[in-house]
C-alpha cells in the first residue's frame, strides 16, 4: 500500500475525516473522496469537508458524485456547506446525490433552511434513493449498497415516536477496472461485513468503532482481502496507536493494514 501526495493517477482514496463522531482537534468527521480514473465520488460529507476539500486545489467540477451512508450528523453535517462551497465556486456540472430514501426529503428540506434551492446553485442537483443491492452504473465503475444494522437499536427505540426519521445505513462495494474495493461506514454488527467481502475485495476500508475489535479482526483475517484501512477508530483505540496497531498485526498476521490520519491519501 502506498501513501503519496501525488498518486493522482490511479484510483486512490483521499481521507478528509477518520472520526469518530466525538468532537476531536485532531480528526474530522467521516469524509472520503473515492477517485477511479474516470468516477470521482464523495463519500459522507462530515463536518470539516469544505475546508479539507478546498486544500486540496482539486477543481469543484471535480465531484461526480455523492454517497451518503446515512443520516448521523458525522456523515451528513458538512454537506450544506459543501455545496454552497459548489454554488460560490461556479460549479457547472450536473451532481447526483444518493442517499437513503427515508431521509431525502429532509435533507432536501435543509438545503432550503440554509438558504440553497435549486436554482441558486447554478448546476443540476439530482436526488436518488439507494436501494440495497441495486448496482449504480458509473463510467467505468459499479457502486453496490449494502444495508448494515448500524442504526437498527436506535430504530427499535425511537421509530414508533419519529416515523419520519430514516434510520437506513449503507455500506458500499466499488467494482472499476476489475477491482473491487469495499467501504464499511458504519456498521452495527461483523454480519454486515459479509456482503462485502463474499468476493475478494482488493481494499477494505474499514470502521472500528462500532463492533467488538476481537470479532471483527478475527472476520478480517478470515477474509479474502488484500489491504485494510482502517478508519473510524473508536476514541479507545485512537488515544493509543501503537497499542491498536499490535493488536491489529497479532490479529490480521500477514495482512497488509494502515490506520489512516485525516488527509492522507491511499492508492486502491
Ligand atoms: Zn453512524
């Protein structure tokens, strides 16, 4: 695995934000810029994104598209500002954004509470629903969403009282140029891995904060994976790298990982 500035040619993930959702000064939110030679896609849109985005001189007709894995605000809480980030910039090229169906309207609701409609943001804003399973056809790339239980507690326990809130959560499975390459966000139990990784995947990159670290090494390790990154770290295992990154290699043995810090960039 290889960690540069400028790996631009290949496909390669940047990572704008590996928290955890905690307030912390040194990570942001879940952000990642997934780049496949012809698809670049957004994934999460945390709190930190615009500024991160803007450092990297990327152009804002950069962004093909936009995943969100689900509505906690780590995930979501950026994106008003993003796009108006896009508006003020002068994007021009169309944008879609996928997201799970239940909560569209309201994100689309916020866009208008920040003062964004549509027609100020001078490019075409689409809206799609993610449906589990439904391979998203990009050029030269496949995006699959899984569904995880990372939000089936918190549906169980306030669903009868906020039948508007959406409490679907997605992982995704990236399939360009004969790869495939997989991306947990949160997950709420190591069964929601196993969509992810029936097949080889040649990256994985992976959340740890949300499953117990000793069944999810062990799934790991069992699994056909090429490299993991792992993102997302529980405050426990983030206060004490070099303790996680031995438990890690005790668990994974042989199997190539790195834990990613905020704005470096992997090549997939
Ligand atoms: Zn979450």
């Amino acid at each position: 695995m290889s960690c540069s500035a400028d790996d631009s040619h290949g496909a390669n993930i940047r990572c704008f934000g590996v928290g955890d959702g905690w307030p912390a000064a040194d990570r942001k939110p879940s952000s990642f810029l997934f780049r496949f030679r012809e698809t670049t896609l957004l994934v999460d849109c945390g709190d930190g994104l615009s500024s991160a985005y803007k450092a990297t001189g990327l152009s804002y007709d950069a962004v093909d598209q936009i995943l969100i894995s689900h509505f906690h605000s780590d995930h979501v809480g950026g994106l008003s500002m993003f796009l108006q980030g896009l508006w003020l910039e002068r994007r021009q090229k169309p944008l879609t954004i996928h997201a799970p169906a239940a909560g569209l309207a309201a994100l689309q609701a916020w866009l208008e509470a920040t003062l964004l409609p549509p027609e100020l943001l001078g490019f075409p804003l689409h809206w799609r629903p993610l449906v589990a399973g439904e391979a998203l056809k990009f050029e030269g790339l496949n995006v699959t969403a899984y569904p995880t239980a990372h939000l089936d507690s918190l549906r169980h326990r306030l669903q009868p009282r906020y039948p508007a809130m959406c409490f679907d959560a997605f992982s995704f499975v990236f399939e360009a140029a004969g790869k495939r390459i997989a991306h947990t966000a949160d997950i709420g139990t190591v069964e929601d891995l196993k969509p992810l990784l029936r097949q080889p995947v040649e990256v994985l990159v992976c959340e740890l904060a949300h499953v117990a670290a000793g069944p999810l090494l062990k799934t790991l390790a069992d699994s056909p994976i090429g490299k993991v990154i792992f993102i997302h770290l529980g405050r426990e295992f983030w206060s004490d790298l070099p303790a996680t990154e031995a438990l890690i290699r005790r668990e994974l043995g042989a199997m190539p990982f790195v834990i990613a810090r905020d704005g470096e960039q992997f090549a997939l």
